[in-house]
C-alpha cells in the first residue's frame, strides 16, 4: 500500500489541479465533507467552519497541497477514507473555497 501511495504523489507533482482532480466526484466530496468535516472546524472557527479555508495565513497553497492537507485530517481523524475519496473531498474544498488551476 506504501508503494501506491508514493506512486500516486509521485505522479501528482507534474499534474494541475484539472488534471489531479478529472476523475473525482465532487458531490461525493461534499457529502463526505459535509458530515466529517463541519463540525470540527465549526468548533475551531465558528459558523459553518468554512473559516479555516479562507483565513489570511491558510497552510494550503497549492492542489497538491489541499490532496496532503485533506490526507492529514483523514489520517489524523482516523476516517479510513480512501484515496479516491480524499481526492473527492480536495476537489470539492478546490471548487467550493480554493480555486486553484496548479
């Protein structure tokens, strides 16, 4: 499993976000986000939670780095998502909050 996730961000360092995020299901991600990740970061910064993705020092600046972000917190939460699943959660927040073309 180690070696597939090494090859998955080996190959994601060269692709854009259109690129990394072709195959994911957006809705999934919301749904996903929606009843793992709200209540959290509700209760860290208040109202819906959305204030951690738009605050001035945001530790995401890149795709690639919403993909790690989005991977610490399932890992960190122990949510067992898999990758497919984490890459629909990051294209969501990408969509929803980010914006991000690389």
């Amino acid at each position: 499993m180690r070696i597939v996730f090494i090859l998955f961000c080996l190959l994601s360092l060269n692709a854009s976000a259109n690129e990394l995020f072709a195959k994911a299901d957006v809705a999934a991600g919301k749904a996903l986000h929606e009843k793992n990740c709200i209540s959290c970061h509700a209760s860290s910064f208040g109202g819906n939670g959305s204030g951690i993705y738009m605050r001035e020092y945001a530790k995401v600046k890149t795709s690639k780095g919403l993909v790690t972000q989005v991977r610490a917190c399932n890992t960190n939460i122990g949510l067992k998502w898999f990758e497919d699943e984490e890459l629909n959660v990051a294209a969501y927040l990408n969509q929803a909050y980010y914006k991000f073309e690389k």
